[in-house]
C-alpha cells in the first residue's frame, strides 16, 4: 500500500483510506485562491514579483482520481 503524505509543522497530512468513491490511493490536492504583485518594466518585461500569499481555500481535500471531497480520509499524524 503506497502511504501520500504532506508535510505540515505539528505532523503530517496523511491519506488514511482509500477514496470511499473510487477506491484510489492516489493523493489529494486543495483548491486555493492566493494573490501575488507581479511588477513590469516600461517595455512590459517582468522583472519582480511578491511571494504568493493565501486569501481564501485549503480547507478541503479532493481526491487525484476522481476529484470527490475526501477531507474525512486525511488525518494529521505524528512526525
């Protein structure tokens, strides 16, 4: 059995069962909405841009095969 994690500060985001939809190990994603400044030149050139910062999402996890909520399938386990 393959074992997804994710690394976070108090433990690990870890996929416990399978998708209870597909039966699939295969990971999970989260949707975000995050904002960054992108700075140009005068000749329209990029040159700079800001860290990306979170403004909204990550709350939820979707499974990679069949894109059903399985947040209830990801628990944060010890390091």
């Amino acid at each position: 059995m393959t074992t997804i994690t994710q690394t976070g500060f108090l433990g690990q985001l870890q996929q416990v069962a399978p998708c209870p939809r597909c039966g699939a190990l295969e990971g999970w994603y989260e949707k975000r909405v995050c904002k960054y400044l992108q700075m140009f030149e005068a000749n329209g050139e990029s040159y700079e841009a800001s860290n990306m910062e979170r403004v909204r999402g990550g709350d939820r996890r979707y499974c990679m095969g069949c894109h059903k909520d399985i947040t209830d399938q990801i628990k944060m386990v010890e390091n």
